[in-house]
C-alpha cells in the first residue's frame, strides 16, 4: 500500500513539473476548475489505468482457469478412452493366436481324441523300434525335422508363425 502511494506520489510530481516548467504559460489563463483537472486529472487517470488493468488481468487468469476446469474432465475422459481402447487392442492382438492353435507331432500311438480327425492337427505315427536305436537327441531331431517339413509344405505361411515346442 505504501509503495503504491509512494509511485502515486512520484507520479504527480513529476507530471506538476512537467507541467510548470515545459509546458507553455498560456494554460494558466483557465478557470480555477480547469487548473485543478488538469493537475489532478493524468495521474489519477493513471492509477485508475493501473488499477483497471490488474483488475482485469486478474479476471482473465480466473476465467482462463475456469475454463482449464471445465475442460479437464473431457481431457481426461478422452485420454482414458484412447488408453483403454489401447489396451483392448493389444488384448485383442494377444488374444488372437488362440484361435489358431495346432498340433504336429511325432507319436508312437495316436490318442483317442484323434480319431475325429481334427483339421488343425498332424499326428504321424512312429514305429518304437524306430526310435530305440536313436539317441535321444538324434531322434528328438529326426523327429522334429518331419513334424516341421511336413506343416511347411501343407502351409509356407506356418514358417512365421510362433512355435511352442513342449511336452504335454
């Protein structure tokens, strides 16, 4: 409050100076009310545009903030909906190899449930005699050599995709 006096204060005098020393003598043949507004009138006018302009910069910054909350829920509601059908895609992306599960395999007997002849399935039957004079590995290789040479060549699109090689 003090400072705002003090720069008021300044203000008025400078401008009396001013206005005494470089402005011409011809204004002081005026009426005594004209003297007086024309002292008083510029720095009141300045506080008045001072204060009108904080005034007013303050209201923009409430409207603006106003305007911030009001749109914050959108935003936010907006950035949840992207995010979840983000994540719906990618489970629908991870969800899909489901769909296409098969089976090849190498087996000395074929299970029960194969005698429906599931299409997605390639069961070959191998002798056990066959396999006892392997080695492990060599048959486990043999093996697997067949399974994948037989489903590329009923498919060449089966080279990309994942394999999972377990034992169930």
């Amino acid at each position: 409050m003090f400072v705002r006096l003090l720069l008021f204060v300044i203000f008025a005098a400078v401008w009396w100076v001013a206005l005494w020393f470089a402005l011409p003598f011809s204004w002081l043949q005026g009426t005594l009310p004209s003297l007086v507004a024309i002292h008083a009138a510029p720095p009141l006018m300045a506080v008045l545009v001072w204060w009108g302009g904080k005034r007013g910069w303050a209201w923009h910054k409430v409207k603006t903030k106003e305007r911030a909350d009001k749109a914050e829920p959108n935003m936010k509601a907006a950035a949840e909906e992207v995010a979840k059908s983000a994540h719906q895609e990618a489970l629908k992306q991870r969800h899909a190899h489901l769909e296409c599960r098969a089976v090849w395999a190498n087996v000395v007997k074929a299970p029960d449930w194969f005698a429906e002849g599931v299409e997605q399935c390639l069961l070959q039957e191998q002798k056990p005699e066959t396999l006892q004079k392997l080695r492990t590995g060599a048959a486990l290789t043999a093996s697997l050599q067949q399974v994948f040479a037989t489903a590329f060549v009923q498919c060449e699109a089966s080279e990309w995709l994942p394999i999972l090689l377990g034992k169930h």
